[in-house]
C-alpha cells in the first residue's frame, strides 16, 4: 500500500468512528444507588461487583474516579443516612455508677462485706 491508499484507507476509518461514552457515564443511571454505597462504606470492589451482578462491565478504577467527581453528593447522603439512623433509634440511656465509698470495697461475691483496711506502713 502506497501512502496515499493509507491515508484514504485512514480517512475512511476515521468518518465510520463513532466515540463510545466514556465508562463513567455508563454509571450515571446507577449514581444514587452507587453514591449510597459508597457513603455505606462499601469498597470500589464490592461496588464493582454488584454492577456486574446486574450486567453493568466497569473496572475499579472507573468507579473510583466516579466516586471522586461525586464526592460531595457522596458526603450529603452519608449525613442524610445518619440523620435517619439517629432518629430511628431511641435514646440510650447510660447507666449510672453507685459510688461506693474509698474503704468500703466489695470483696468477692458478697457486695455488703467492706474490704479490710491494708496496712501501708508496713512492720513498727
């Protein structure tokens, strides 16, 4: 092939290409399910593969750089979840401590028997 047949042969090639998507926008019709994992802590991994489950072919490092361009939305649903966590879930009580006075320490399994006084002077 002389160089003009190859840069015909190119220029054909060139007017049938048509630029597929680029993988990070596949994942847009999956971005709130995605984001939500994410802000569950789920790993890219994990996130990766559930796509494949539902047929949806990315690497991992597809989903990262998704993940990055949407960090904030990100952050907004990781609060949004905790917010309902939190007021789902009733409040906790703490118990509270008996003090029991500094020379009256429970011995073993009866907890009304006052710990001897400890002699720290040692021999007189």
């Amino acid at each position: 092939m002389n160089p003009t047949e190859t840069s015909a042969a190119l220029l054909k090639e060139a007017a049938e290409y048509t630029h597929s998507p680029t993988p990070q926008a596949v994942l847009d019709p999956f971005k709130e399910a995605i984001l939500t994992l994410r802000a569950k802590y789920a790993s890219y991994e994990i996130v990766t593969e559930m796509l494949a489950k539902h047929e949806v072919q990315v690497s991992i490092a597809t989903v990262r750089r998704f993940c990055r361009r949407h960090h904030g939305e990100m952050k907004r649903i990781r609060g949004e979840l905790l917010a309902q966590k939190k007021a789902a879930s009733p409040p906790v009580e703490t118990p509270t401590k008996t003090l029991i006075p500094k020379g009256n320490i429970p011995l073993g399994d009866n907890p009304d028997s006052p710990r001897p006084p400890r002699n720290l002077r040692g021999p007189v």
